[in-house]
C-alpha cells in the first residue's frame, strides 16, 4: 500500500500528500524509498511544472517514525543507498544508510527540476522541519508548527539539511538560537521572520500553494527550470562575479530557445506567448 498519494492537475502541477496520519505523518524507510522513486518519476517528466508537498490529516510531518520495524522495509531497489540500508548488519551501517535515504531525499527535492511548494497543514518538526526547508516556497495553516527538535533527544540540531537551509532563509542568528533551543514555534513567528510566505485559513491552504504552483507552470517550462537552478547556485555563490558568471550563462542558453523573440512579438502584437515544450 503506498503511502504517498499523487494528484495529477490539467495544469501541470502535482499535489503529493504523506498518507500516514496514523503516525502524524512520520517517515519510515519504506515511506522515504517511496519517496525517491516518486520524485525520479517527476523528474523525467516534462509536462509536470511544479510539485506541492502537503499531509494528510492534521500534520504535515513528524520526522522519522519512530515506531517503524525492520521488516516494514521491503523497497531495497529504490536507490543504491535502500539497497545498502536492506543489506547491511551492522547498527552504525544501518543508522547511517537510513540517515543518508532521508537525507538524500530532502537533497532531490532541493535540486528538483520543477519548484517545489509546501503547504505545511500542521507539525513539521525534526526531519518534518528539514522537508519543509528543502522546499522552494513554503505556506502555513494557522495549525502548524515548526521546530527542529533533535537537540532534545541528545544529538545535533543540524541534521537533513537543516544547518543548510535555514540560515539562508532567515539569517544564522535567528538560525542559531532556533537550533540550539530545539524549540517548537508557530506559524504566525513562521512568517514574521520569512520562513514561510503566508499563512492561511487551514481550507484554503492547499488551494494558495496550487494557485502559485499554476502561477509560476504558466511560464516558459525551461526559464523556470534554470530560474530555479541558478538562484540556488547564487545563494552559495563566493562572489558577485561568480554569480554574474552563472547568470549571463543561463540567460544565452535561454535565449537560444527563440522563446524571448516570440514573447516580445506577442507583447507587441497584444497576445500571449505560447511556450514550447521542454
């Protein structure tokens, strides 16, 4: 039985929601191993425009399901790192094979072709936290909550990508007392300090991630991809040049589509463009 449901929109955009409410969403290995199979399919398709990640129920994730047994994890063909973890013997090997599927995982969603929208309905705590991070744009009912937990539970508040993501969204001050805390805090502080764009009423909320989704899938399939690609690449980028570099690059490349030229004559003739295929 999956436990990843896939909605497949006219418009291009996919809403996956974790079906595991009965665990508040937590991750297991089979779950994550599902995970990565679903996000290598979207990968290779290139009528999907963009992915909207949300829970079922009332939480959007718990991190890794703790209650999980070995024997719930079968998907070894998923990638070589579930094939490894299905393998192994040894406790450290194991921990760190199923450290490496989840965190691996959150590194696909980030390097995803397509913007990835969260539309966070409740508790993203611990690795729920680091899924939330490793999203492009993120939206927030009134009953979500956010932390990363770890440092409670005797190990580092860096974990999944969360040392990563989080000071480049709201800066490693506001990141430092966040992780050494380990505390739980709430939507509205979400948004005041711009980790999330907006919070909204819980019966709206999937319907404002999928209407910026359709926003943005209106555009030219590969300018969103390279827009995508080159603002992550200039957030790590050492220098203003470097970043020049990438973008004057990403722009003649665009450029050779003969997708600009077309636009412009739309915009003089009063018509939209149509965009071709990626």
């Amino acid at each position: 039985m999956s436990e990843l449901s896939i909605e497949y929109l006219p418009s291009g955009v996919v809403v996956m929601t974790i079906d595991r409410p009965h665990r508040r969403n937590a991750l297991d290995n089979q779950t994550v191993a599902e995970l990565h199979a679903v996000l290598d399919e979207l990968n290779g398709k290139p009528e999907i425009r963009a992915l909207v990640v949300t829970g079922a129920g009332a939480g959007f994730c718990a991190g890794a399901d703790l209650r999980a047994q070995p024997e719930d994890f079968t998907a070894t063909d998923a990638t070589p790192t579930a094939a490894l973890l299905g393998s192994v013997r040894s406790p450290v090997a194991q921990i760190f094979a199923a450290q490496e599927l989840m965190a691996s995982a959150f590194e696909k969603i980030h390097r995803l072709r397509q913007p990835v929208i969260a539309a966070v309905n409740g508790a993203a705590v611990g690795g729920g936290f680091a899924l939330a991070l490793a999203c492009d744009i993120r939206f927030a009912s009134p009953e979500a909550s956010f932390g990363a937990v770890f440092i409670r539970h005797g190990i580092s508040a860096c974990d999944m990508g969360t040392s990563y993501h989080l000071p480049r969204l709201v800066g490693a001050s506001r990141s430092a007392e966040l992780l050494l805390t380990g505390r739980v805090f709430d939507a509205q502080e979400a948004e005041r300090i711009g980790l999330v764009l907006e919070v909204t009423g819980s019966d709206d909320l999937l319907d404002r991630a999928v209407a910026k989704a359709e926003e943005i899938a209106r555009h030219s399939p590969l300018a969103v991809w390279m827009t995508k690609e080159t603002m992550w690449q200039t957030v790590d980028s050492p220098s203003l040049r470097h970043a020049l570099d990438i973008e004057n690059r990403t722009q003649v490349m665009c450029s050779a589509t003969g997708e600009l030229g077309a636009s412009f004559a739309a915009f003089r003739d009063g018509t939209d463009t149509t965009w071709g295929p990626l």
